[in-house]
C-alpha cells in the first residue's frame, strides 16, 4: 500500500505530524485540525469563528487530495466548552452548512480539559473516502 502525505499548497508546515494522509485505497486520514489560519495563526479567539475556521481547513486538506467535503465519512470533534456549544447551536448550524452544506457525515463530540496550542477551542479530526 502507497500513503501520500497531503499538505494544501501555501499552508505553513505542519511539525511533528501530517495535515493529511492519503492510502492507495483513496481512504484520506486527516490529523486534527485546529481554528487557525494556514499560516496558524489564530484570527479569532470565538468558538464558532474557530469552527467554521476548522472545518474549512478539513475542507482544504480534502480538495489538495481530490476531493470535496461531500467525500468526508466522518468527523470527530474535541470541545473545551459543552456550555458554549450547547448555547450557540443555531449559529453552530448556520456557520457549519456554510462549509459542509447539508453534507451529514458520522460525528462524536467530545468535551476535553483542554487543546496542546493555547488558544485553541476546537479541533477535529476527519476521514475522508476520496473518489
């Protein structure tokens, strides 16, 4: 089995792990991504601008390998506030259908102490099944 690691052009290196990994089987494991921009730089410290952030870095890191959000088959997201995310759910819907439109795949949500680069939020890591 070939694996190609998958890095959307222009986006500061990743260090110590890859954006994405792409199986000769077409199946894409993207590491988790954060709400930062592709230079990580955080351009809001909102829990929903760090969402919609996140998820259009996973949609980046589909399309580098061929892709569209439509081939993601699921998504797991880590939360460092339940309270936050229970309370701005409309929003949540409205700035996730910006990215991923009606496009439903499998999800968890997990709520966790806290994320390894400080002003994190959210991160979520996602398969994709390309092709």
């Amino acid at each position: 089995m070939t694996i190609k690691s998958i890095q959307p052009e222009g986006w500061a290196p990743a260090k110590g792990y890859a954006n994405g990994m792409l199986t000769s089987g077409q199946t894409l494991h993207i590491g988790g991504q954060i709400g930062w921009n592709k230079d990580q730089v955080f351009e809001t410290h909102d829990f929903v601008g760090q969402m919609e952030q996140t998820l259009a870095n996973i949609a980046a890191i589909v399309e580098e390998a061929g892709g569209a959000v439509t081939d993601i088959v699921r998504l797991t997201w880590f939360i460092t506030d339940k309270s936050d995310y229970l309370a701005r759910q409309k929003e949540v819907g409205v700035a996730y259908r910006r990215v991923f439109g009606r496009h439903f795949p499998a999800m968890s949500v997990v709520v966790v102490a806290g994320l390894i680069e400080d002003g994190a939020l959210i991160e979520i890591e996602a398969t994709a099944q390309i092709g």
